[in-house]
C-alpha cells in the first residue's frame, strides 16, 4: 500500500497542477473557475497528502515501527500525514459541495446567479469552507489529544488518529459530499434534456455529463468505503483532467500553447 501512494499522489499532483494552470491561465478565467480553483487547490492537498503517506508509512516499515503499537494520541501528533489527510478530504469535499451549489443555482434560477455567485461573495465562501476544513482538523486534534486507545500498527489513518465519532462523521461528510454533487449533475442533465442543444455541441455536451455522472457516481461507491475513499479522490482528481482534456477545447488550446512556451511540444 506504501509503495501505490507515492506513484498516485505524484500523478494526482502533476494533474492538479496542469488543471490549475489551465484555470488559472488569463484573468478572465480566474474570475469564471474561482470555485473551481479552490477546488483543485483542495485537491492538490489530497495529493499531498497522497505523498506524505506513503514516505511516512515506508519510513516506519524501514525503521522497523510499523508493525508496533500505537495510541490514537501517538498517531496524530507523532506523525506528519494524517493532518493532510483530514484536510485534503474536507476542504475539497466542501468546495465541492459550493460548486454543486453554484451548478444548481446556474441550471435552475440562471437569472439569479450573478446576484449570488458575485465574484466578492465566492470569495467569502472561498474563505468560510477553508476555516469549516480548519475547525474540523481543530475538533480531530482535540479528540486525539491524551486519547490512550491501542492500534495495532502504525498505519494511522484518520480512523486511527482520531475518537471514533470524529472518523464516522468525517466518511458521512464526504460521502453526503458527493452525494451532493451527483444530485447537481442529475438536475444538469435533466434539464439539459429539457431544453436540448442541437447538433454536435448538443451531442458533445451530453456525452460530458454523462461521464461526469458515471465517474461520480463510481467515485460515491468508492467513498462510501472507509478503507478505499481516498483511492476514490484521487481517482476523481485525474478523472476531471481526462475530462476536461477530451471535451474543452480551449483547455487542449491552452495546453499546448503552454507545452509551446515551455518548449516542450514543437510550435506547429
């Protein structure tokens, strides 16, 4: 298990970056994928986290601890990923939860939107989700704290880093997380059939919401279950970047013309 996260969280990261970078490539788009930066930078936690894991994990099983006891207390406070871990599942799940959100609001009230989704108020948003994901890494320390109860390893995951109520609570939080946002994609494509576009845009964008359903949904399965969700995270993560590769061409368009500039892909 050590050695599968660190390739997954090296790939997880490379793909959040490309994904910032094409978010994050012209003012105008800053302004448009606000949500869905934060998002990724969520997201980019998660990957972090992904490598921390696996080299704190591979360095207890080198120094021959791995297999030994440790206390809810000793896992949290004695080593160094699962605080990313609590963060980078929470904070995303959260921005996630705001995007579907926007999604909804965007498909169902389009003339309320701007009003709601103003760039100032994405930005309080922006901030309460990331202090929501602080106070909870706050609630997990405070349960952890002098918590004497035996693991039987060193694996220390958040189940075992934390009172049993802060786990439970932590999976049906993201589990209702992305409930949330197969919800917002089902309305999409409702009303997408409603008020059907015609011809090869109509085609193209139905195929998206689609897959975006199907891996939605698949990742809900694989949240659902404490001993595979983060497997199901990172998946979603690399999953968007295919995604969005395949059906947005101005994603394509700035990818290369940043492969270009870097030198990387021949100018054509």
């Amino acid at each position: 298990m050590c050695i599968y996260y660190l390739p997954i969280g090296t790939i997880a990261t490379l793909a959040n970056f490309i994904n910032l970078a094409m978010y994050m490539h012209t003012k105008e788009r800053r302004k448009t994928y606000m949500c869905f930066i934060a998002l990724e930078l969520g997201e980019l936690i998660n990957s972090v986290s992904f490598l921390l894991t696996g080299s704190g994990r591979l360095e207890l099983l080198r120094t021959h601890h791995f297999y030994m006891s440790h206390t809810v207390h000793e896992c949290f406070y004695g080593t160094f990923w699962v605080h990313s871990q609590i963060l980078g599942t929470e904070i995303p799940t959260l921005f996630l939860i705001m995007t579907s959100v926007e999604r909804i609001v965007a498909v169902c009230w389009p003339e309320r939107f701007n009003k709601i989704f103003t760039e100032k108020k994405k930005g309080v948003m922006i901030v309460a989700c990331t202090l929501l994901g602080l106070a909870s890494l706050g609630s997990a320390a405070a349960t952890s704290y002098n918590n004497a109860i035996l693991n039987n390893s060193g694996h220390c995951g958040i189940i075992h880093s934390t009172a049993e109520w802060f786990a439970t609570s932590h999976f049906v939080f993201i589990i209702v997380g992305y409930g949330v946002s197969l919800l917002s994609l089902v309305i999409m494509k409702i009303y997408s059939m409603k008020f059907r576009m015609t011809g090869k845009q109509g085609s193209r964008h139905d195929s998206k919401t689609n897959i975006l359903i199907a891996f939605t949904g698949a990742s809900l399965l694989l949240v659902a279950s404490p001993s595979i969700v983060m497997i199901g995270l990172r998946m979603i993560s690399i999953a968007n970047m295919i995604i969005n590769f395949i059906f947005r061409a101005d994603f394509r368009q700035t990818f290369f013309r940043c492969m270009n500039a870097a030198g990387i892909v021949a100018s054509t």
